[in-house]
C-alpha cells in the first residue's frame, strides 16, 4: 500500500508544464501569465489633474479665505484629451477637467467647489499645498518596471493594465486537453433508454466538471465495454488529449481486462492508496501521454480526482499553487475511522463567530454521490487515528469556492500552507 503524499509525490514528478500560446487579453482571464511583463512608458503618462477644478500656482493662494479669497485670471478651459498651448504665470488659473494634463507653470488644482467664477476671473476660497490634486506621472507605473511576473494568474485588474501597456497579446501556460472515458458493459449514456441492470454514466460528466473548474478542457469519449478491441481503439482516441482519465475496472476484484488493456498500451502501476475513499488508483504513461485510472463509483472517482488529477492538471497549466485552499474547524459529531488509512470525510461548513464548524453530509458510502452534491469540503483525518470527537479541531479541505473561512488563528496544518494533508 502506497501512502498519499508517496503518489503524489511521484505523479507530480512525471507531470510536465505544458508549453506557451499567445492570446488576447480578453480571452486570457483566469490563466497563467508565462511572460514577464515590464512597463513601456509611465502611467499616466503626464502629471495631470485628479479633479475638476482650477490649475494655479499655489503660492498665488495662500492665506485664501471665504472672506478674502484670491482672485486669478482664467486663461480659458483644458478639458480632458488636450494639452494647453500656453503657459501659466503669477496670478493666472487654466479651468481643467480631471484627466487633463497639468498647463505648463502651474503645480495645483483646486476643487471646483473652492472656487467662484467671475467672468474672465475665479475666485479660490481655500489655501492648498504645492502638488494637491495632482495625479503625477508614473503614480501608477514607472516606465520599465516590472508590472506583473511569469506565473501570475490573470485577473480583470491584469487585463486592464495589459490594456493601458497597449498589449492586445500575452503569453500564456496552454491548458491541458483532458480525455475522460468510463468502463464497463452496466454502463448507460445520459440519452439512452434506462434498462434493469444499467447505470448511467455520471462520471463522464462529474470528472469533465472537475476538469474545466481545474483549468483543463474536457474531452468526453464516453463509454467503452467490456471488450478488447473498444477498449484499445477509445484509448487510443485518447492520445490526442495530453492526459487521460479513466473511470472503472482498476479495483481488486474488478474484471482485469481494464487492467490488462493498460498494461498492454503502456508503462502503469497500479496502487492501493492509504486513503478512503479512492483506494484503488492506476497511473502511468501510454504513448508518453500521462493517464490516471480512477475507480468507477462516483465519489472515489471524485475524491480520486481531487487528490491526484487536479493538482496535476494545475501544474501542467502552469500553476504555482496546486491544492484547495485548506481551513481549520471543529466536528460537530464523533466521526470514527479505519487505522492506517486518510479518510476524507464530506461535510457541510457554517462560521460561528471565529469558529468553522464541520458537519457530515450524512452516509459516506463510495456510491451516494448526493453526499458530494452537499459537501462544501473534505475532513482529512490523518492515517493513525481511529476515532475523531466531536469538538475537536481538523483540517477541512475547502470544496465550495463561496465559502470563506474567517482569519485562521491556528497555524498553518503539518503538511504546509499549500498541502492537504
């Protein structure tokens, strides 16, 4: 028997990055940036006016009072998009607009709510300090700095600064084609008339779920049966993908020809994991191409994935992080277990206070795939324990992205702040 954290270890190793495209900006959000990205000119490109107002020379407003402002002279008005042909002197004011550049001669805008126009002149009813009001240039960014660095994840804040570079294209990790096929003559597709003795085919649809929220794309190849030949032929239409999943056929007592069709077509192993559920797991490589045998019931497929496939598939999109996010709570039952194995326990999450609390979802057999419906995350209960009581603190690996934890007061779990174990 193989422990979790051994696997993985040894998947990730044989797990590439993929390699680099060019995309528009617009259709890069939510992938990794695989290009550093260094400023060509400054932003904003010029000092220029953080409000409407009146560009003057502060000196020329000083001790200005409600009672006894300062007079100026409008030179005329700079609305935003232009540049002022002149130059200020003492005494003179440039009506501007926010955005506008800064006139020549002038280092101040006063708000226009200061201010009272007069015909040709303003009154300014308020002293303000040399630069107030003023966006100055490279505020924002400094031409040749570095903006954003390879392995960042591109957020609309990214997308909109790649726009004010004026870069319509960026690079980016490739997302990986990810190939699903499930196994076995009881299987039925979704459209098909049910019969007595069938299944439907969920994986098919869970795992290509798992595969676009975890940044591949899926390739459904639907069902193979039991026979030599379909089997080989629905692999092998596989290997246009750059990873395989398959569900069924890899567990002990399960007939072998899954097996043996794999082991014919490439290198495999095929493990007992210290972990419930998901015990059973193949993986190896066909035609160079990973592939990842995962049980047939359906929440040891998802589990499955979740473990081995999704921090896969985020290393090969170029990820630097490659596990859910993990939080800390307390039972709200007794949760007794097997020893020697991981148990990864569904469960439903509410905040009281300061405090997660984690409640099972109910059953935890393999095949109530409701349970996954309900769980909004995992409690990993470690190897040597055999009974966890209610009101004591686990890690919970966090499924639901709408949950959020409060500030953890805990230290970070033993396997590190990006392990769920």
């Amino acid at each position: 028997m193989i422990l979790v954290e051994e696997a993985l270890q040894h998947i990730l190793q044989e797990i590439p990055r993929l390699g680099i495209e060019r995309l528009p900006i617009l259709r890069a959000r939510g992938r990794v940036l695989a290009e550093d990205i260094r400023a060509t000119r400054s932003i904003p490109p010029w000092d220029n006016s953080a409000m409407d107002g009146y560009a003057v020379r502060s000196t020329d407003i000083q001790g200005a009072t409600r009672a006894n402002p300062a007079v100026l002279r409008v030179l005329g008005d700079l609305p935003a998009g232009r540049v002022f042909p002149g130059q200020g002197g003492p005494g003179q004011a440039v009506r501007i607009m926010t955005g506008a550049p800064i006139p020549d001669g002038f280092d101040t805008v006063v708000q226009v709510e200061e201010t009272e126009k007069d015909g040709e002149r303003v009154r300014v009813f308020t002293p303000l300090e040399k630069g107030k009001n003023i966006r100055f240039c490279g505020e924002d960014v400094k031409a040749g700095e570095m903006v954003m660095e390879a392995g960042e994840i591109l957020r609309p804040a990214h997308m909109g600064m790649l726009a004010s570079l004026q870069r319509s294209m960026v690079s980016v990790y490739q997302q990986p084609r990810v190939a699903i096929l499930s196994t076995g003559d009881e299987l039925l597709e979704i459209d098909e008339p049910w019969e007595a003795g069938k299944i439907v085919n969920s994986n098919s649809y869970s795992l290509a779920g798992l595969v676009e929220e975890a940044g591949g794309i899926p390739l459904q190849l639907g069902i193979a049966k039991d026979r030599p030949e379909e089997l080989s032929a629905r692999i092998r239409e596989g290997l246009v993908a750059d990873l395989l999943v398959t569900s069924g056929g890899v567990s002990v007592g399960d007939y072998d020809l899954v097996k043996r069709m794999l082991n014919e077509l490439g290198q495999m192993n095929f493990w007992k994991v210290a972990m419930r559920p998901g015990q059973p797991l193949a993986f190896g490589r066909i035609s160079g191409k990973p592939l990842f045998g995962l049980p047939g019931n359906p929440v040891s497929a998802m589990v499955s994935f979740e473990q081995f496939v999704r921090p896969s598939i985020l290393k090969m999109c170029g990820h630097k992080h490659l596990f859910r996010p993990v939080c800390r709570a307390l039972l709200r039952e007794d949760v007794p277990k097997k020893a020697g194995l991981v148990h990864f326990i569904r469960c439903r999450l509410t905040v009281q206070g300061e405090m997660v609390w984690a409640t099972t979802t109910g059953e935890q057999g393999s095949g109530i795939l409701s349970s996954m419906v309900k769980a909004q995350g995992l409690v990993v209960l470690p190897r040597e324990k055999t009974l966890a009581r209610a009101g004591e603190e686990v890690n919970v690996m966090i499924l639901d992205p709408s949950f959020f934890p409060p500030p953890r007061r805990s230290p970070p779990p033993s396997g590190g702040e990006d392990s769920p174990l």
